[in-house]
C-alpha cells in the first residue's frame, strides 16, 4: 500500500468519524424533544450528562487530526481537509453543548408548556435536524451547491425564532405567572437559533475546502 493511498484512507476514516460525531449529536436534539414532549424526566436527566460523550468524540478528532499533520505533512487541499475537519469538530461540539443546555432547560418545564405558549418551537427543531444534517452531508461529499443552500434554510429558522420571540414578548407582557417559563423557552429556541448558526458554520468551511476563502477572506 502506497503512503498516498493509506493517507487518502486515513481520511476518509475522519471524515466518518465527523459523521459519526454529526449523527450523535442530531441523536441526542431529537431525543431531547422526544423527551421533552413525553415528559421523560429521566431520559431529558441522563442527556443532562452526555457532555462527556460528544467531548470525547472531540478530543479525538482532534487528535487524529494533529497526528495526520506531524506524520503525512500534507500540502494543498489535504491541508485545507485536515484545517476544515479541526473546525467542523468545534462546531459540533458547541451543538453538543447547546443540546444539553436545551435539555437542562426543558427539565424546568412540563411538555404542555411548550405546546401552549410557544407553538413554532416544534418547526424550528424539525428545521434545524435537518440543516445540520444536510450540513455534514456536504461537507463530507464536498458538495459546494448543497452547503450554499444551508444559508436559506437558516433565514427560515431566524425567521421562526423571531416569531417565538415575539410570540415570548407577548405573553410577558401579559404578565400571569408563566413568566419564568416563557423565559425558559425562548432560551430554547434561542439554543435552536445557534445550533443552526453553527451548521452555517459548517458550510462555510466546506466551500474553504475548495476555495480557501472563508467569508472572501483567505485563509490558506
């Protein structure tokens, strides 16, 4: 076996590795709402302490990663992967994050709260599960078109976290004794706004990959 040939597996073995990570921590959003709508107070509990996990999953791209670059010295677009891989992972692990803050909110609340205040919560999960999802798909395949399109289906998920917010304000201004919960859920959706900034993110290191540009700036 060629060095070329064990290198180009050795990343293809990152690339499922990042997808492993994608697919936990979609897992673990999903669960959270499935949780949160059936009121399943242990399982939301146990999501509580899946931090470790998804750190872990970090840790050890990561490692992968900086082992690839001290043994294979890459140059060119292996470069621009193994950089692009080191940055999807943070990402992902700020999702991670963001779930498990979801998940701790969602444990002060009872599923009709969410239900009966604030009814574009819902949409916005669905939304984001499936940009995230979509996110790691083009980066994996490189697909330059499908990570574009990301940016439209984020202004769908902003445009569902205004009207939860606006929805949020009204019943603030309402007053009754809900304030609390209200407050909880728009925390919620606001976590829903930032998981779907950071499958942005996602997308834009995978157009990096080709162009070396992020945001028209070049980086390598």
């Amino acid at each position: 076996m060629t060095l070329r040939i064990s290198f180009e597996q050795e990343l293809e073995s990152l690339n499922g590795s990042l997808t492993d990570m994608g697919t936990r921590v979609e897992q673990i959003i999903e669960q959270t709402f499935e949780a949160f709508k059936n009121n399943d107070r242990a399982t939301l509990e146990k999501i509580t302490r899946s931090d470790g996990e998804i750190d872990h999953m970090e840790k050890e791209i990561e490692s992968r990663c900086l082992s690839l670059m001290l043994r294979q010295q890459p140059v060119a677009k292996d470069l621009r992967h193994i950089s692009m891989a080191l940055k999807v992972v943070t990402d992902l692990e700020r999702i991670g994050d963001h779930a498990v803050d979801i998940a701790e909110l969602a444990l002060r609340l009872d599923q009709k709260d969410g239900g009966a205040m604030i009814g574009y919560l819902p949409e916005m999960v669905e939304n984001v599960k499936v940009m995230l999802r979509e996110a790691i798909t083009a980066f994996v395949n490189k697909d330059q078109e499908l990570a574009r399109s990301m940016e439209s289906r984020d202004d769908i998920i902003d445009g569902l976290f205004n009207r939860v917010k606006q929805e949020a304000v009204r019943l603030l201004k309402d007053g009754g004794s809900e304030s609390d919960k209200v407050v909880d859920l728009l925390m919620i959706a606001k976590y829903l706004e930032r998981i779907g900034d950071h499958a942005v993110n996602v997308c834009e290191w995978t157009e990096f990959f080709d162009t070396g540009l992020v945001n028209n700036v070049r980086i390598l």
